[in-house]
C-alpha cells in the first residue's frame, strides 16, 4: 500500500523535487501539494509544475486531513501550523526546514508524544553515514592522528563553516571526549600557528556553484586517512527524506532520527 504524501511547500527547489522523486519512487500517492495562499503558481498541476506531468493534484494553501505523512522543506513561519495540522489529523511529519526556534524543537518534541516525526537539519543519507563513520574512525585511529576537516561551497554562501561541517566536528568531539566547541580552530595564519595536539582544524572554501564537500582528515606520521562527500545537487536531501517517510509508515509515536532511518541507532 502507498503511503499518501502531502509535500509542503511544493513550489519550492525541495518541494518541487519532492513532488518529482515521489512520483518515481512508487512508495507514495500524494494527495496534498501545499503552497502559500499567494503564491502566482496555486491552482497548477504539482506534477507539472515539478517537470514530471500531471499527478491529478493542484497546488492549494489548504493541507488535506486525510493522509499517511506530510513532507515539509518551508520556512520557520510555518512550522507552528503544519505540527498543529499533523497532530490533529494523526499525520506523521517529516520535518527539513531549517532555523527552528527553540520553542518550535520543542514543539516538535511535544508533538511526537502523538505523532511520529522525523527532523533533521540535513537530510543526505550520504552525509548522516559520514556522521557516524566520522566518529566510529576517530576513535580507532586515536589520538596520534590529527583531525582537520575541509568544507567547499559555492560563493553565495552566507555562513562559515557549513552547519554540516560543525556536525562532523561534533560527531568527531562527542565520541572522543575533546572539548566542545573549545577543540575547534578556524583557519591557521601567522607566525605562530602551531597545531594544538587533540584540536580540530576547520577550513572553509568558497567558490562558484559547488554544492558541498566535505572532508574529514586524519594524518600522522606516516599516513592520511580521508573521508570524504560531496553532494551533487540537492536531490541527495530529497531522496533522505522520501526515505524517512516511507520509513515512518506505521510507526509508534516519537521523535526519530536519521540515523534511526538508517538503521544505525
Ligand atoms: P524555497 O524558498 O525554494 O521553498 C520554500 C517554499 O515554501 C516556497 O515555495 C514558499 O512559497 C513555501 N511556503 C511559504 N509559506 C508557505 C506556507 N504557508 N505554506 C506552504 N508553503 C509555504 O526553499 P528551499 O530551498 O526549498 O528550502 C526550504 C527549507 O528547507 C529551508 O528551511 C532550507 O534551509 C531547508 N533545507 C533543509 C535541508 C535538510 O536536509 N534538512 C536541505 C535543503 C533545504
């Protein structure tokens, strides 16, 4: 049986390749393709507008009651809403959208006593078995390998280093006890950049329209161990997130992680 989808934010670059990669996936019927009341594109066919034909579901600022899980990649503005509409309808949620507030991933929290919900800030299943295999390899090579970890981006990225990249960092600090944040080192330069012995050097590229690298790196004397991802384009967020709705079909309320999804946790 297919688990029936609505996508949230349908216009948008995720939703429009949600409502795409659905389509191919036949794990899923959607039955909702949700949009702002203003936006120019209401009323239009979501397939179509996603480039893969009609699906027999127009774009609507309304979210249907009856369905299986919602997947939404909006904004923040949102969230209050789609956690509200899900908990009444008994919708499990698979939840993108970043710069949630503290009181939202509470909310999020307080909703899964209810409602399955899968929330994570970056939805790559390339990138969350880095995650873990980050961490199970710092603490095998231990502490005679120094870690540094390099991420590139294109140029129009505001922020420094990636959210990602602090996550790998974070991965690598939590399963050997360093001190977090205070093992991280921005960048090197001057006359005396020394490396501190247990720190973790971080480097941001910026350049064109990389999508995004990342690379950790462990070298001692005698060799370098590298792990490495790169995204090609935003399809490998979608296709996590088409995962962990498939996922969820069928699940016990809570809050579940990628790595759940995964089946590593
Ligand atoms: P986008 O601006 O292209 O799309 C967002 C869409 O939400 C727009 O079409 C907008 O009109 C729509 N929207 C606004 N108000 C709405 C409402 N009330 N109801 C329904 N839809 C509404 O942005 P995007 O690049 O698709 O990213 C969306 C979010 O997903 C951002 O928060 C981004 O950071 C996040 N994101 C997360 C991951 C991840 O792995 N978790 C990956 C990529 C993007």
């Amino acid at each position: 049986m297919k688990s029936r989808l609505i996508v949230n934010g349908a216009a948008g670059r995720m939703g429009r390749r949600i409502v795409a990669l659905s389509c191919e996936d036949g794990g899923f019927e959607i039955v909702g393709a949700a949009e702002r009341g203003d936006h120019p594109e209401i009323g239009r066919d979501a397939g179509v507008l996603a480039g893969v034909g009609e699906v027999g579901v127009s774009l609507g600022s309304e979210y249907p009651s009856d369905a299986d899980v919602m997947i939404d990649f909006t904004w923040p503005g949102v969230t209050d809403d789609v956690i509200a509409h899900c908990v009444s309808n008994g919708i499990s949620l698979v939840i993108g959208t970043t710069g949630l507030s503290d009181e939202q991933q509470e909310g999020l929290v307080k909703a899964s006593e209810r409602i399955a919900v899968v929330y994570a800030t970056n939805m790559s299943v390339g990138m969350n078995v880095l995650f873990t295999l980050v961490a199970k390899a710092a603490q095998m090579l231990g502490e005679e390998y120094d870690i540094e970890i390099v991420e590139a981006h294109h140029r129009f990225k505001k922020d420094a280093p990636s959210g990602s990249a602090l996550s790998l960092a974070e991965s690598v600090a939590e399963a050997t006890g360093r001190d977090w944040p205070g093992c991280l080192v921005h960048g090197r330069q001057g006359g005396d950049a020394l490396r501190e012995k247990g720190s973790i050097g971080m480097h941001a590229i910026r350049g064109g329209d990389i999508t995004g690298q990342h690379s950790v790196i462990y070298s001692t004397l005698g060799e370098t161990v590298r792990l490495s991802h790169d995204a090609h384009n935003r399809d490998n967020f979608v296709h996590g997130a088409l995962r962990a709705g498939l996922w969820l079909r069928g699940k016990e309320a809570g809050m579940y992680t990628m790595k759940q999804v995964l089946g590593v946790e």
